[in-house]
C-alpha cells in the first residue's frame, strides 16, 4: 500500500535527480544525473582527460606532427561521444526498468 511519506520520499528523490547543480559536468559524466560525489569525480576525471588530449593536440601541431595531433584529437572528440552514447544507454535502461514495475506501484 502507498502511504503519503513514500510518495513523499519517492517525490523528494526525483527533485533530487532532477537538479542540475553540475550541468557543465554532464557532458563528461558516464551516468545522466550526477547524485554523489563518485559521480563528480568521474565526470571531472573525464574532463581532465579531455582536456590533457586537447593540450597534447596543440603541443603535436606546433611541433608540427600533423598525424599523431590528428589522432590525438581523434581521441578527443570520440571522447565526449562515447561518455553520451554510456549516457543514453544507461538512461534507457533505467525507462526500461520503470516500465518493468506492475501498476500497483
């Protein structure tokens, strides 16, 4: 049976999930809502890496490597892609599970 304090709690998670307190971070987090701390640290992780590939691109084309700044940035835009195809992924997943429950819930 649903009681008011589970609506209540199911309401106050979904306030929860849906701020965006790091929106800049969203584009480098493999998960679509970052709720902990693990969450942000991942997502910062992923835009040091971003950004350390952007830098080596620019050292490697002004020492003029044309090649190894083109595979280098490359990586770096099939970076951010791969983190939102995960992102879609799992936000999928998760819609698919929430069909799952029976209608008594």
């Amino acid at each position: 049976m649903i009681t008011r304090s589970k609506l209540v709690e199911q309401l106050r998670d979904y306030q929860i999930r849906s701020q965006q307190k790091f929106s800049a971070l969203t584009v480098f987090s493999p998960k679509p809502n970052l709720t902990s701390r693990t969450d942000v640290a991942v997502a910062i992780f992923w835009a040091l890496v971003f950004s350390m590939l952007v830098v080596s691109s620019y050292v490697a084309l002004y020492f003029r490597h044309f090649r190894l700044s083109f595979v280098i940035l490359c990586f770096g835009v099939f970076l951010p892609l791969r983190l939102r195809i995960s992102r879609h992924a799992l936000a999928k997943k998760s819609r698919e599970r929430k069909l799952l429950l029976p209608l008594s819930m």
